[in-house]
C-alpha cells in the first residue's frame, strides 16, 4: 500500500467514487471488500490506524458464536458459522481451527453443553471445523493440566476459529489496495456535502499529517465507523438520535504456562452469566471478556479495576496457577458498537449482535452492530443498498471467493506465518541487511526487517501503528513494547524521512499510551 499513490487518486477532482467508505475497522474494510468484487469504484477513509479501535481488541476468535445459540439466535449462529467457514478457508495464514474444551462440574452441564454442541455442529453443517465430544476427567486434565481438578467430572471438547484481528484488517485493506481502491488511513472526515434536495453527494477529508483538505465526489457514502457512528451520523443531521452504546470488553494477557496445551479454556457461565475464554495466542494466553455499559465512545478505552478484579477472579476459580496482578503483562479494552437499548435495565449481552443497515434522509447509510466473523456479510448487505440509492445497475458480489492478501497454504512453522506470502518479502529484508536480521528485542523474535516492511508496504505512519498493529507486542507484553520503541522509532524515522523531533515525539507519545496497558500490582 502506497499512500502518496492513493493521495494522488483523491486528488483528481473530477472523479466521481461509486462509495466512498468512512471507517477502516473490520466493518468499512468490509464494506469496500465487497463494492471492488462488484467492480465498483471506491475510496475508503480511516481518521487513525486502520482497525486502531475495536477491531483490534477482540477475544481473538472467528466464531458461529455459542451463546447466541443460548439465547435463541439461530439465524446470526447460522450466519457467522457460515462466515467462519469463508474466512479459514481465504486467510489461512491467519485464522484456524482451534480446539476448546469445556470442563463439566455437574452431570447437568454434561447433559446440557454435550447437546448443545452437538447442535452447534450440525448447524455448520459441511463447514463444521471438527464434532464436539465428552472427555473423561483424565483426558481432561491431559488437555488442560492446570484446570480445577476438584469436582471435575470431564469436559467437553468443540471446535471454533482463532485468528489475529489486526493483522487481517491490514490484509483486507491490501486486498482492497491491490484491487484498486484508495485506502488511507489518518484522513478524517469533517463535512459531508448535498445536493439542493439534501441528497449527500460526496464529503471533504483532512489528512492528519499534511493538513491539507480533499473534496471527495460520490454516489454513496457509507457511514461504518463503529461506537463511533453516531459522531457521523450527528455531522449529516444534527438532530439525529444517538444510536449506539458501547459495551465495554477487557482482556488480560498471561504467560502460556497458565494454560499449558494447545486448547483454549470456555467457561460457559461465569457469575455475571457471561462466557469467559482462555485462548492461546502468539504464544500468551489471552483471557476474557467482560460487558460493562460505558456512556461515550473512546479511542483508547480503559480497562476499569472491577473488570480487571472480575477476570482475575474468574480465571482463579478454574485455574489451579492462579494469576494475580502482577502476572499481566498487558490488558486491553474494546468497544462493542451495539444498539443503543429502549429499555435503561437490558442487559447488553441481552441485546443482539447481528448488524443492521439504517438510511438516513440524506441517503448517507449507516452499518451498526455485527461482530468480527461477520465482516464480509455485513459489507455485501451494504452495499446491496447501491442500486436503491444510485439506481445503477448492480453486479453479483463475489466477495465470498476473494483470497485475502498474504494468502499461502504452507502451514504456518513459526510467528512470521501471519504473512502468508509476504513472509519471502521479510526474509528478503532480512537477507538484504544483516542489521535488520537482528531482534528488537532480546525476548522476542520480531526483528527489525519487519518494522523496515511495515512502512514500505503496510502504509505504517507511527510508532504505534508498528508495535501495536504490525506486530502486536503492545497487546502481548507492554513493558516489553516501550524497550522496543528507540530502535523502532529510529528505523522509522529513517524510512519515512522524519527529523529527530519526530522521534522525541514518537518515544512520548508511545510511552505515554503503553502504561494505559499496564496494571499496577
């Protein structure tokens, strides 16, 4: 991805974009995913990182969804295992099956999550990622050595997806690239333009770091920005009624040896009725998630210290290595953008997860709600809304067929799998200079080629962006993170051309957000 390239195509004033998308999470990035398979034309607009808010900060899972099914929704389980599927089988180098088991206390839990997941397996029919089964206590523990063996009567074993959010919103934003579209991040959007009738017509954009302003002409406007929606929303009508409230969802991540193995823990009911999971991933454990009301939108949401005291609490109660504070090596928080509830007592893990397409007056469409697994599904129902706004003739999409970038069938041997293909372009890097062979950091095995890549062909334009989104080590270890920050700073001011001011500016600002993932023992 070349962001001065894609500035250039903005920049043609007498073009006009079929869509133009705002947002660059998982659900704008879905919205232009579909439009190019159409063989439209589109321009996608993110005001930070792409997949900098919630899309980054999820449980790691690419899932039907189990306790949908719980609660009777039938049609979003049958829409997300469908979706699963699809996404195993286009980004290989990033989503798999894993393994989970449910460790049974009563015959009743036996009875009720044996059946329960049977149901689940035959609900994804052909695309079923492996049948659940009961285990015995002893094959239990085999699989989870450190589980509560008191009381234990077995477990039951299902199968689900795991994957690496980040990661594959960069690759649907390079697919989206490589098929044309003009994807940038750090372009805020600060006026949507109209007709005479009051029809959108188009909107102005700000780049963050040159200040300079775009006139963007366009036939449709989607508005997929997330908690952040109403924001837009209220910029087309100021009037409009806030839709959205965002449910908070923290995460803790371990070291691997509180849950050696390579299955990932479920506890179906935790003491607020939630799930809590313990999932392997790059090599940590990461544990949640809580649901917890918040009053507005951020962009760097905050754990609170009930949910952090709520998680560890959990996961003591089941683990027999009993995590305490100062075993968290970082813990991370993230909005869920879900419909603003009718009724002040619902619950929010009450209220549906399923996404919905709303058109304004203005004919500028909204995309709320919806989850991870969904992203591609929530993109093509959008964009069927073309033809009713345009009334231009609309092709098939084909976006279900569409092999994300990087993908690669070779299996995964070590943590530079989740470049698929990309992975010769680092070793490339790293062949090319023996300096940028070298590790950033003693600990882990991230090494300087990456940081080299990230800014020549991810479109990395902060220090952030790099350590949070390309490698991920700021939600794996943030201490770990800030050690690596002189060096990542210093090869990206060379790469990018910045002066040493920028890097000043870089160590502050990085620092400053890594202790928000930090806890105090």
């Amino acid at each position: 991805m070349n962001r001065k390239e894609n500035i250039k195509q903005i920049s043609d004033i007498d073009k006009v974009w079929d869509i133009a998308v705002i947002g660059g999470g998982s659900s704008g990035l879905g919205v232009a995913l579909d439009a190019v398979s159409r063989g439209l034309s589109v321009a996608l607009f993110e005001k930070s990182d792409f997949a900098k808010g919630t899309s980054s900060r999820s449980t790691k899972l690419v899932h039907g969804g189990v306790r949908y099914l719980a609660q009777g929704d039938v049609f979003l389980v049958l829409e997300a295992l469908k979706e699963r599927g699809r996404l195993l089988k286009n980004a290989p180098h990033l989503a798999h099956n894993q393994s989970f088991v449910i460790p049974i206390y009563t015959f009743f839990d036996r009875l009720k999550y044996t059946v329960g997941l049977k149901m689940y397996d035959w609900m994804a029919g052909k695309l079923s990622l492996g049948k659940s089964t009961f285990i015995s206590k002893e094959k239990t523990i085999e699989r989870l050595p450190t589980i509560k063996q008191e009381g234990l009567k077995g477990g039951v074993v299902y199968h689900d997806g795991q994957f690496d959010d980040a990661r594959l919103a960069l690759n649907i934003a390079q697919t989206c690239d490589d098929k044309g579209v003009a994807v940038l991040n750090y372009f805020k959007v600060n006026q949507l333009h109209k007709n005479g009738e009051g029809k959108i017509t188009g909107l102005s954009v700000k780049d963050q770091f040159s200040k300079n302003n775009y006139d963007i002409r366009a036939k449709m406007v989607v508005n997929a920005t997330g908690v952040f929606a109403d924001k837009i929303l209220q910029l087309d009508n100021p009037e409009a009624k806030k839709m959205i409230r965002p449910s908070q969802g923290i995460h803790l991540v371990l070291d691997r040896s509180f849950l050696s193995g390579e299955d990932a823990l479920m506890i179906p009911e935790t003491s607020d009725g939630r799930v809590l999971f313990a999932v392997p991933w790059h090599d940590k454990i990461v544990v949640g998630t809580t649901d917890t009301m918040r009053k507005k939108p951020k962009l760097e949401p905050a754990a609170l210290e009930k949910e952090i005291d709520f998680v560890l609490a959990t996961a003591q109660e089941y683990l027999t290595k009993k995590p305490q504070r100062s075993d968290v090596l970082s813990v991370y928080a993230g909005l869920r953008p879900l419909a603003a509830p009718t009724d002040e007592s619902e619950k929010t893990k009450e209220i549906s997860r399923s996404h919905k397409v709303i058109v304004s007056d203005s004919n500028l469409i909204t995309l709320t709600g919806g989850k991870w697994t969904t992203f591609r599904k929530m993109g093509e129902d959008t964009v069927e809304y073309f033809s009713k706004i345009t009334g231009d003739k609309l092709k098939d999409s084909t976006s279900a067929a569409i092999k994300i970038h990087g993908y690669s069938n070779e299996k995964p041997i070590d943590y530079i799998g989740v470049y698929g293909a990309d992975r010769i372009a680092i070793k490339k890097l790293q062949d090319e200079n023996s300096e940028w062979n070298k590790p950033l950091h003693p600990k882990y095995p991230y090494t300087q080629a990456e940081v080299i890549f990230a800014c020549r062909n991810e479109m990395a334009m902060k220090v952030e962006d790099v350590l949070a989104r390309r490698i991920r080590i700021l939600f794996l270890d943030a201490k770990a993170s800030m050690e690596m920050t002189p060096k990542v700073a210093e090869l990206m001011a060379k790469e990018l051309g910045k002066e040493e001011a920028w890097i000043e500016k870089q160590l502050k600002d990085f620092n400053k957000l890594a202790m928000r993932y930090l806890i105090e023992s």
